[in-house]
C-alpha cells in the first residue's frame, strides 16, 4: 500500500500503540454506549439472532477494554474478548474479572473451525490494511458456525491517515482506513459471508460510522 503496513508491521505498531494508551482509551470509550442509543440498539439485535441460532460462544474480537464484550454478557450472550494487545486484556480483565479475554492475532484466530455461534468487530477492522482483509474475514468465516451472524463495526470513508498521538497525548503509529459500505459488502461476499443488514450513522462512537450484520453461509459442495 506505500503507507508502511506490509508484511507484519502493522500488527506491532497496532500491538505496540495499543499497550501504550491502553489505560487512557479505556477511560475515554467506558461510558460511551451510553451515548450510542442505535449501537445498543444494533447489539441488542445481534443478541437475539445468536439466542436464534440456538445460542454459543460469541468471539469479541478486537475487544479492547472489553466494554462490548461486558454489554454483551449483560445482554445473555455468552461473550468473551479476543485482543493483539497484552495492555488491553489486561485492563479488560481488571474491569470485567467475571468474563474471559485471551490475548491472540484476527490474522490467526485460536479458535476451532466453526465453533462460534457468533463474533464481532467493533471498529477492530480500522487498522487492518486493505490486502489483510481477506485473511481476517476469512478467519472469522473459518470460525463461525454456518448461519453464525457477524456484527461488524467501522468508520467510513475513503482515506487511509497515520494516528501518531492517541488518547491521553500518547504516541502511536497506527494507520485509521476508513472504508465504504459497498467495499466492505463485497469483501464479506467474497468471504462467503450474506450482508443482512447494513447502515451509515453519526454518534459519539465515530464521526461517520458504518454497521454490517452478515452471516456466514453454509459451505457448499
């Protein structure tokens, strides 16, 4: 891409930054669902269509601090959190010691061939660069039941920007790729995935964000 994401790097530069603000990022998102009406709205919908699917293990991958997987849980999801940085799964596991988080890579999940019932991206995708896509979506279809929904969260957009000062004046080095509803419903079509449902809205969570529920489909041949 000529903007410094080839190869591996871009996962120890997200890892790295990650670890650095981990503390300061999860004081600024913890209460940010409370601002969100249409996040939990879209949450909430999720929740029922695992509950539909007779229910499972949901994978929050890119969890963070973990606040999505914890409003999962409150929902009756049996959630728990996935994250590239120690720093995250550590204050995940600080502030919610009743659920689970494993520190592992969406490029390679340690997950058993479909063994989740569902699994989320919430705004984990943003730092991923555009040839890596098709490894992680492939990785969530590898892991998901057929039938299994998939909640995806990003922001929108066309541009890719490097991230050098994150929250709480840390630095970082991360690209932020914004991408656009259509691009992303191809690369899930691509994967194997049906795009169910999809929206464009703005909130405290993004600027401009995008929300796809898909679902993986039955393999055929």
């Amino acid at each position: 891409m000529g903007d410094g994401t080839s190869a591996d790097g871009w996962l120890e530069d997200t890892r790295t930054s990650y670890d650095t603000v981990a503390a300061s990022y999860a004081d600024k998102v913890r209460d940010l669902l409370d601002e969100t009406p249409e996040e939990r709205a879209v949450l909430a919908l999720f929740a029922d269509l695992v509950r539909a699917v007779g229910g499972g293990p949901v994978a929050d991958v890119g969890c963070g601090p973990g606040r999505i997987t914890a409003h999962l849980g409150q929902l009756g999801v049996d959630a728990f959190g996935i994250d590239l940085s120690p720093g995250m799964i550590a204050v995940a596991r600080r502030e919610h010691p009743g659920l689970r988080f494993e520190t592992g890579s969406m490029t390679r999940l340690d997950l058993g061939d479909g063994s989740m019932a569902g699994l989320v991206a919430w705004y984990s995708l943003i730092h991923v660069p555009d040839d890596e896509i098709s490894t992680v979506l492939g990785q969530f279809h590898r892991v998901l039941r057929p039938g299994g929904p998939l909640l995806l969260g990003f922001h929108v957009g066309d541009e890719s920007t490097l991230k050098t000062e994150g929250y709480g004046g840390h630095p970082m080095k991360v690209y932020v790729h914004r991408r656009r509803q259509g691009e992303m419903s191809a690369w899930l079509d691509d994967a194997g995935f049906t795009v169910e449902a999809h929206r464009t809205l703005t909130s405290a969570e993004s600027t401009l964000g995008g929300i796809l529920l898909a679902r993986r489909r039955p393999a055929t041949g």
